[in-house]
C-alpha cells in the first residue's frame, strides 16, 4: 500500500515536471531570441576612400538586421580577408570594420545592443599597400578575394560566432580603381 | 559666500591594476580639500576590484537560462550571462529563490523584492554596460563599498566620500559611504549624473564646499 502510494508521488512529480519543462520550452520558443545576420548581398560597391602611389584605401558598407524577436548584442565584429600568397603576393592587405552609427578608426568593435526589427551598417575598409611601391601597376592581375564578416552575438540564449561570405571581385576592384 | 560645485575629474582608463584610493589621488588630490565630498563611480570601482568577467568564462545553469526569459528585455539580467553572474556571486539557489519571492511580490504589486534580496542581481552590468574595453565584459558590484569610501576619506581628507551607482536615466543610488553621510541627499545632489557618459572618463565627481553649505542650512 505504502509502496503504490510512493510510486504515485513519484511519478506525480515527474508528470509536473515534465509538464512544466514542456510549458518553459513552448514559452521559449514563443519569446524567440535574437537573429543577427549580416546582409553581405545588400552591400555597397567597394569605393577608393583614399589613394597615394603605393596605396589604396576601399570602402564598402554591409547592412546587418536582427531578424529576432529579442534583443541581440554584437560583443565583437571582424573581417577576415583571405587571399594566400600562393594565389596573389603582389600587395599587403590590412581590412578592419567600424559601426557606422559610432565610427571609430582603432578597428575595435564596441559592444551594440540591436533591438528585434533593427539593425545597422558595418563600414568595411581594406587597405592594400604595394610590395613593389606602386599600387597600381601591383593590382594587375588582383583575383577575386573572398572576405568573411565574423561576429559574436549574445542574446537570451548561449553566446555564438558566425560569420557571413562578400567577394571582392577583379572587376569591381578594377571599377573602384578607374573611379 | 561659496556654492555647492559638481567638478568631474578625468582619468585614463582604470583597471585592476589601479588602485582607486591612489587614482583619486593621482587625478584629484590636488583638488579636494575637507570641505569637498568624493564621489566615485560604481562601475569603476568594481573594475579596479577585479569584479569583472566574460560571457566567455561562464557555464550558465538551467536556473539562469529559465529566469533570465522573465525579465524585461532591458534589464541586465535578461541575457544568461548577466543572470549566471549573478549566481556566480550570490548562489543559483538564492537567486532564484528570490526571484520567486520576487514574482510572488510582484503580484502583490510590490516592485523590487527580487533585486533587494540578491545584490549581485541588483549591482550587476551585463555587456555593453561599461566603456571599452570593458564593454565586452559583464562587470559586478563592488565589494566593500563602505570601506572603500572610508579609504578615500582617510587619504584625501576630504570631508566625506561615496560610491555611487548613476545613470542618464535620472537614476542615482549610493552604494557606499565614509561615516556621516546621508546618501539619500548625495544621491539628490548626483541625480543628473555629472559622471557624464562612458566617453567623457570621468569616473571621479568632487562635490565642492559641501560641508559649509551642510552648516549654513
């Protein structure tokens, strides 16, 4: 008797339990969390910002939305260019990011709350200096250069990295360069 | 006759390897005299503490992700982060204990019950809360807060000294204070927040000729 009575105490508990485990992740899901994504397609031609003889400064801004349903903070923000020296070793590259709504030119990302339905624009610079001296004579023959935007968000879940793909292409560099 | 006078006093940036009795010190001594009150910001204080951590550094329990889903979006213990920090200090149990007492105070339209019993829930500022490079760091209370005014008191020899908790949002909060001091009337005096924003560094506010003005009223 006494044994039964436990077992329905038991498994009593576990049933609320479960129940309120069950309700917790319905309200989770409900609530939602941040969804920051860079919008790289969205994002403005590379542009000469600055150019001497053996140096060319280019500009590009990258829209970025928080598609979520919670506030979503950006704790740090970088490009990554990649270009091997085994496909093109003719220029040094420097790239760095700056939140266009708090521009600073120490390529540090200060933390940013995004609110749900908000976002923001990411100016990216590269700087491509010249082995050789002259930039322009060096960028014959530039390939096209795959550039990924890597971010860490926080939200009301655990903190995450992603990152989103652009391509500097031959031709748009070219384009840039003729402006 | 002289007038109270709120004077912000800029610093570089300081961090634990800083002492903040000496950094006062360093960037206002010259300036306080026995009449004058210190007033330091929270935020700072906790950072020369050490009081500080990452997101990075911290394994959010189960208690931090289902409580941090019931607060308001704004609030620092929102994120998992801010609320597992939280835990850090005063215990999984305790927080969430009190956040029960909390909601059920709430139903009973009592506000606040939940930051009063846990402390660190009340004192922390998750990501984003304090300037670079401490924006990518959630930054807790500080300790002693009593104390450290006593500290300042004693090297500065400035009439009084707090440890004071302001915002832009017309929010002012004495955390800690030297003996004698009433830290409602300093928080009314703080109340516009002359610590200004991040930007600004300016973490120390001297309040000047308080003592004569305290005489005259």
């Amino acid at each position: 008797m006494y044994f039964y009575t436990f077992v329905n105490i038991i498994v009593t508990i576990i049933f609320i339990v479960a129940v309120l485990f069950v309700a917790f992740r319905i309200f989770a899901w409900k609530q939602g969390d941040e969804h920051i994504v860079m919008l790289p397609k969205k994002r403005t031609p590379f542009e000469v910002e600055d150019i001497s003889f053996n140096q060319v400064t280019l500009v590009s801004d990258i829209p970025f939305v928080n598609k979520g349903r919670q506030n979503g903070t950006i704790m740090d923000l970088y490009p990554r260019h990649l270009l091997p020296q085994e496909q093109f070793d003719a220029v040094q590259i420097h790239s760095w990011t700056t939140d266009l709504a708090d521009e600073r030119h120490d390529g540090y990302w200060k933390s940013v709350i995004i609110e749900p339905r908000k976002g923001g624009t990411v100016r990216l610079r590269l700087i491509l200096t010249a082995k050789t001296g002259n930039i322009r004579k060096d960028l014959v023959g530039f390939p096209d250069m795959n550039i990924d935007i890597v971010y860490q968000v926080v939200g009301r879940s655990d903190w995450h990295i992603s990152k989103n793909r652009l391509i500097l292409t031959a031709e748009e560099l070219q384009q840039a360069m003729r402006q | 006759m002289a007038n109270l006078e709120l004077v912000p006093v800029h610093t570089r940036i300081l961090t634990h390897r800083d002492d903040i009795v000496e950094a006062i010190m360093h960037y206002a001594g010259d300036n306080i005299g026995p009449e004058d009150i210190v007033c330091v910001a929270e935020s700072v204080v906790a950072i020369t503490q050490g009081r500080i951590t990452r997101p990075e550094e911290l394994r959010p329990t189960w208690q931090a992700r289902l409580l941090c889903r019931f607060v308001p979006a704004e609030g620092s213990m929102s994120s998992v982060y801010g609320m597992q920090s939280a835990m850090e200090l005063d215990g999984k149990w305790k927080v969430f204990g009190a956040f029960i007492l909390g909601a059920i105070a709430k139903a009973f339209r009592k506000d606040g019950v939940f930051y009063q019993i846990s402390r660190a829930a009340a004192l922390t500022d998750d990501v984003t809360g304090t300037m670079p490079p401490f924006d990518k760091h959630i930054v807790y209370g500080p300790k002693d807060a009593d104390k450290v005014a006593e500290r300042i008191v004693q090297r500065t020899g400035s009439y009084g000294a707090v440890v004071a908790d302001v915002n832009d949002l017309k929010r002012a909060a004495v955390l800690g204070h030297s003996r004698g001091m009433d830290p409602k009337r300093i928080a009314r005096i703080l109340i516009d927040n002359p610590f200004g924003n991040d930007d600004q560094m300016t973490p120390i506010v001297i309040i000047k000729n308080f003592a004569s003005i305290s005489e005259r009223q």
